[in-house]
C-alpha cells in the first residue's frame, strides 16, 4: 500500500469507519447522507415511515474502485464524487489520501483473472 493510501486508511479510520465497518466495509444498516429529496424517498418507498425518508443502506466498499457510477442512483459519476457528497469535511490532501485507500481496497488482479471469470459456456447437463 502506497504512503498516501496508508494516510488515506487514518482518514477512513476518522471519519468512514463508523458506517463503513467490518470486513465487508458495511456496517448493513440505513443512514440518512444526503438531502431528503422527496421523488427520492429510500427506505421510506418500502415501510412508509417518515424517519424512514432518504435512508439508504451502507453499501460495501469492496472493490469500490470498480463499481461507479456510484450511490443508489448512480449520480456520483466519480468516486471523488462519491466522497465529496458524504457530510464530512476533508481537505484536498485529506480527499486524495482517502481515494488512495478506497482504490486500495480494488482487487484488479482478482477482477481481471480469468480464472474467477464466469465459464465461456454453460456447464454441460447431466
């Protein structure tokens, strides 16, 4: 891991870990992180509840490099965008140590390794 990855893992410690924990970098639940939009409601689309509106569960950030666009909707084109949008306030160094963590937690090798790929045709019937 590069210097400014492992500055960007005291970052994610700070300010990302509390909801973003465990091995799967999830902690499973529903926050609320962005302005309620009322075309948008979240979990509130599903149980109706007012305290429900504009929560959205903590994806994983496994291999979160790879997996834009980004937020339930995909309006985060970018992963800077992604992080800019939580309600934490990071500096620009803070902001680039942090995507060298989460592009860290990207497994290329693994992703472009054909032996995990799906097989080129379906498996033969018994």
């Amino acid at each position: 891991m590069s210097s400014e990855a492992k500055a960007g893992k005291a970052v994610f410690g700070r300010v990302c870990a509390s909801c973003h924990a465990g091995p799967q970098f999830t902690d499973g639940r529903f926050h609320t992180i962005l302005p309620v939009n009322a075309a948008d409601r979240g979990l509130a689309e599903v149980t109706g509840k007012a305290e429900d509106e504009g929560r959205f569960r903590t994806p994983t950030l496994r291999n979160v490099a790879a997996t834009g666009p980004w937020f339930h909707d995909g309006s985060a084109r970018t992963l800077r965008q992604a992080v800019t949008r939580h309600p934490v306030t990071l500096d620009a160094s803070e902001t680039d140590q942090l995507l060298a963590y989460l592009e860290a937690l990207t497994d290329r090798g693994f992703m472009e390794n054909s032996a995990f790929a799906y097989p080129d045709r379906p498996c033969a019937k018994d």
